[in-house]
C-alpha cells in the first residue's frame, strides 16, 4: 500500500511537471506567433504604402504628361527627401568613381609632362664621343665650357649652354656597354639635334665618317691639321685645355654631321648645323 502510494505521488509530480512545461511552451510558440504576426503586418503596411506611392507617381507623371499637372506634387516628394552635404559627395564620387579615376590619371601624367618638359636639358650645342678612352671620359666636360665661350641663345632661355654625350664605341667593351652606345648612337643620327662628333679611327665601322660627317677639306682648305671629315687634335694645345693626362692619341678628331637633304627634320637640323659649324670655326681657329 506504501509502494503505491508512493508511485501515485512521484506520478502527480512528473504529471505536473509536464503540465507545466506544456504551458509554458504554448505561451512561447504563442508570443513567437504574435511577433511573427506584427512583422508580417508591419511588412505589408510598408508594401501597401510603397505601392500607393508608386501609384501616386505615376498618375502625377502621366497628368504631367497630358498637361494636367507642372509636377509640383513629384517636386514636393522629391524636396522631402534630405542629405547631408557628406552624403552628397559620397554619393557623387560613387556614382563617378570612374571617371575620377580616369581623369586623375590624366592629370598626374599631365602634370610629370609638364614638370620633366620644364625641367628637362635644353642646350644651344650638343657634341657626341665616341672614342673609348678612360683619360677622355675624366676629362671631357671641360671642353663643354670651352664650347660656351663661342656658341649663342639658340634656343631662347636666357642663357648659353652646350652638353657633352660621352658613348664609347669600341670592340674591346663588353657587349652591354657597346650595345648601349650603338643604340644611342642610332637614336642620335635620327634627328638633328646632336651635330658635332669626336671620334677616331677605331669608331669608323660604327659611325661610317664618309656617309655622315662633313667633308672639312672643303670648308677648311689648307689647314694642316685637317684631314678629310675630322680636324686632329693631337697636336694642340686642345688635351692640355681640357685637363686630358698624358698624351693624346694622333687619331682623334673633331668632325661634324652633315644636313640630310631628305630628312623630315631637315630644317631643324640645318638650323643646328649652323650653330654648330659656328662653334666648330671658332674651335679649328683656336687650336690651329
């Protein structure tokens, strides 16, 4: 009798339990129904809403249309709507992002144009050489401020200024350095800015002296240190002016290029060739 009673008492228990459980899942599933519920309604209002508008707009738009309307309803709508000056340029730089991109690129490459342009070397007389001597490659820009002594504004920048291109042209360099200079060369007697060479017997095959340089016999005659296209420096007073250390090798010369008759640049270089046949006079006079 104690055993089931004790049974019935343990069974109300769990009973109850159960019961108590039941409730509360009910009221959850219950509340969660509701919630469920408002957010439906809640989402078909703004449908609801959303499509009136739409509807609005569209009859405004076709009573614009036909006449019937100046839009002053749409303006309205339109005006309720505010952004800040923040979300304004946000708005523009997403929208053309693009484009910003694009134009600043072609600002930047604008504006290195014009700084190298501004920046870049602009001398009067340019003088190429081509022999392979590391006593001349010491001492060569010496001779550029000789050269200033005797050339004038050719290109109009207040101010007179020559550049030297030292481009050693020999078998006895390693192919990278002889390749280089080949190059350079080749750009060089592509337009008609460079006219005046030294050079020397070693540089012939590269240079090809009977095509392209002057033949100075003519223009100099009976000067004894003229030979053909090159006046030789060896025996003036030139390696002293320059600071050259130890003796200058008897085939070096000074040349300078001749005008092509049919090159497209044939007028800018003949304006260059006169400069530079100025220069050269002065030169062949002061170390003749």
């Amino acid at each position: 009798m104690a055993e089931e009673k004790k049974n019935k008492k343990e069974k109300g228990v769990l009973e109850t339990i159960r019961e108590v459980n039941q409730k509360e899942r009910s009221e959850r599933l219950h509340r969660e129904s509701e919630l469920v519920k408002k957010a439906a309604q809640k989402k078909e209002k703004q449908n609801e809403e959303y499509d009136k508008q739409l509807r609005q707009e569209k009859i405004e738009l076709i009573k614009q249309r036909q006449g019937m309307s100046d839009g002053a309803e749409l303006v309205g709508e339109q005006q309720a709507v505010r952004y800040t000056f923040g979300q304004r340029v946000g708005a523009f730089f997403y929208c053309n992002k693009a484009i910003i991109i694009v134009a600043a690129f072609f600002i930047f490459l604008a504006a290195f144009l014009i700084r190298d342009l501004i920046s870049k070397d602009r001398p009067d007389v340019t003088l190429m050489i081509l022999n392979n001597d590391f006593a001349f490659e010491q001492s060569y820009r010496n001779l550029a401020s000789i050269i200033d002594e005797y050339i004038t504004d050719v290109n109009e920048n207040g101010e007179t200024h020559s550049t030297m291109y030292y481009m050693p042209l020999s078998k006895e360099l390693d192919p990278y350095t002889l390749q280089a200079s080949s190059t350079k060369l080749f750009a060089i007697m592509q337009d008609g800015e460079t006219m005046l060479v030294i050079g020397n017997s070693e540089v012939e095959e590269y240079l090809l002296p009977e095509q392209t340089l002057e033949n100075l016999e003519e223009l100099y005659p009976e000067n004894e240190h003229i030979d053909g296209y090159g006046f030789y420096l060896a025996d003036t007073k030139f390696a002293e002016e320059i600071g050259y250390e130890g003796k200058l090798p008897e085939d070096v010369y000074i040349g300078i290029r001749k005008v092509s008759k049919g090159a497209r640049y044939r007028e800018k270089m003949q304006k260059n060739y006169d400069h530079a046949k100025n220069a050269l006079d002065k030169l062949i006079e002061r170390y003749s």
